[in-house]
C-alpha cells in the first residue's frame, strides 16, 4: 500500500506539463484545479496565480487535505505550518517549500533533496522557475539560500524523511542527508515498526483514543501529536487508521538513595507551582474575555500541538477555537466532566504553562 507522501508525490509528478490557459497573446492564469477545490473556484475566475492552489488540489486528490494548507495564499501556508509546530528550515519528502520574502511568494512540493539541492514540482511555474509561470514543471533549486525560505512537514501517518537534525531520534520522522523516495508504509500498515519508528494500527468497534494509547503505553496528547488529522479526540470509528509509537517507550527509574544517618527532620509541604500560583483566575477567560491572559493561553495551546484549533492564530479575544483547544487539552490529561469544560482552571494552567 503506498504511504501517504507517495500518493501526494506521484499525483503532483503526474500534472507534469499541464499548462494554463493562452488568450490575448499571453499566459492567463486560467487552470483547472481551482474549480475541483471546495471554496477556491475564484482563483481561476480571478485569474489570480495558482502555485499555492495547485498544492491544496494535490493534498485534496491524495486524501490528505488536513495536512497541507487549503488556501492560494504562501504566506497563509508558512503561518498555518508555523502553528502547528510543523516548520523547519531543511527539507524533507512532501515538504511544501515556500520561496521568497517571507517566504510569500512562491511555493512547491519537494520531491527529492541533497546537501545543496532540492527537487520541486511547482505549479504556475516555468523552466526559468518564474513564480508567475504557465504551467506544472519539475524544478531543480537551492535548497537553502535567499530565495528558500523554508518548509512545512506534513505529518504522514508512516512518518516524515526529513534533514532536520533536530528531528533525528523524535517519532514520526526519519533523519536522511539525503533522500529521493518517502518511507514506505508497508510495514506500518501492517502494524510493524517502520524506519520513522511508528506504526499504524486500525481502530476496532468499542475502542476508544484512551485505550489505544493505554495499549501502546503513551498519553492521548502523544497520540494527538502523532494525528493531527484527528480534530475530537472523543470520535474515532471503526476503520479508522492511528499512528502511535512502534515499541512503548522505555520506563526510566531511578534507583532509591541510601538512608543516611541523621536527625530527623519535619518533612515540608509540597510547594506550589509557580504557573499554578500565577493563574490570573476564571474571571480571565470565557465569552466576552479580551485581554492578554487569553493570548497567553493561546500561545501555550498551539505549543503543546493544538494549534489546529485555530483558523488564524490566538489572541486576545476569546472565541469558542479558544474552548476546544483547552478542552480537548482537558481530555487529554484524561479529565472529563467539569474538569473539561473548556475553560481553563488552576491545574490546566500550570500544565500549558510548563
């Protein structure tokens, strides 16, 4: 069965030599994708540039719009990437490459890399590698340097083949200097360990996201972070496919110290948090809430992996992407009732703020 990075790469390598339409004498920005992508009929009509729409149509074809921004705007995809942790400055199989200040004016999907050079399919593109172009080409580029502005990493179910050496070692991704191929979810669908250290397991009648990741010995939040297409942590059906870590990560203990002989001493209260103890109070957040404090939860929200939450990013007026982050934050220290009602207390907020 192909991985998910596969599907996006051999669709987008397929459009190859597409050109859009020719009136007037000149390349008018007229193509076909736009009118198959829900909401995004006006970029052709508009005959606005595409090169951000053509990627949006790929993921939709591949069935995986959830992993790459729906918009025609580049700098809409640097920020949506950039919410959900999922940036980085090397590139990786299926990564989208932004171009540009800013990275706002131009995009494509890496196909391949090497220590200097990446291997793109951009669309509204041409052989000199326009950002205006006329059509689908395959494009040879820097990959880094001032017109590479950076990456977003989709996160594949079999996991990511990326430079990053910062991500050498994390689940779901797989350290490469150099790759031309995504990883294989032959072993994942199956249920074995793959090279990014991941499996996938199929959910069964009755089972729950809680106890998938009590059998796998992780929290739901891991699992979250693992399945960013999971938008409720409370549905998941019959069928449907989760990753979770190949192997349960290893308990550390450490040993018990030596008594030592001494006077005994009156043990101490357990202190308070520092986070739990600046909680500004409820008072803070909810309907009708507009001030830093809220802010502040946002940003701590979209740190811990529930920046999809958020259509455009926190701020200071509280919104209901507000409540459903926080509770489903709340669900996931395996909290339920009151406790996760969405409105943060005390306990939540020395969590978020760790």
């Amino acid at each position: 069965m192909a991985s998910q990075a596969a599907k996006v790469l051999s669709i987008a390598k397929s459009e190859e030599g597409y050109r859009e339409g020719f009136s007037g004498g000149h390349w008018n920005n007229r193509e076909r994708y736009a009118a198959e992508v829900p909401g995004m009929t006006w970029v052709s009509a508009g005959e606005y540039p595409w090169c951000a729409l053509f990627i949006s149509w790929v993921a939709m074809k591949a069935g995986v719009s959830d992993l790459y921004p729906r918009s025609a705007s580049c700098s809409y995809g640097v920020n949506w990437f950039r919410q959900k942790g999922r940036w980085s400055e090397y590139p990786a199989i299926g990564a989208q490459v932004f171009f540009g200040a800013d990275g706002g004016t131009h995009t494509g999907l890496v196909v391949a890399f090497d220590a200097s050079t990446i291997t793109t399919v951009e669309g509204n593109t041409n052989t000199d590698g326009s950002p205006e172009g006329n059509g689908v080409y395959v494009r040879k580029r820097n990959r880094r340097g001032a017109n590479t502005y950076g990456y977003g990493l989709p996160a594949f179910a079999e996991g990511v083949t990326t430079a990053d050496p910062s991500l050498k070692g994390k689940l779901g991704y797989r350290y490469a200097a150099k790759a031309s191929a995504p990883v294989s979810s032959a072993d994942a669908s199956s249920g074995k360990q793959t090279s990014s250290k991941t499996r996938v397991v199929t959910v069964k009648a009755g089972q729950t996201l809680g106890l998938i990741a009590a059998s796998a010995g992780i929290s739901v939040a891991t699992v979250l972070s693992l399945n960013p297409g999971i938008k409720n942590p409370d549905v998941i059906l019959p069928g449907q496919k989760v990753t979770v870590p190949a192997t349960p990560p290893k308990a550390t203990t450490k040993p018990s110290p030596k008594p030592t002989a001494g006077p005994k001493q009156k043990p101490k209260a357990p202190a308070k948090t520092s986070s739990a103890a600046n909680f500004p109070g409820v008072k803070y957040f909810g309907p009708g809430a507009n001030n830093a404090f809220v802010t502040k939860l946002g940003r701590a929200l979209v740190k811990h992996g529930y920046g999809r939450f958020y259509a455009v990013g926190p701020g200071p007026r509280w919104s209901d992407s507000d409540k459903r982050a926080v509770k489903a934050f709340q669900q996931a220290q395996g909290w339920s009732g009151s406790d996760a009602d969405g409105i943060p207390g005390p306990s939540t907020w020395a969590r978020l703020m760790k």
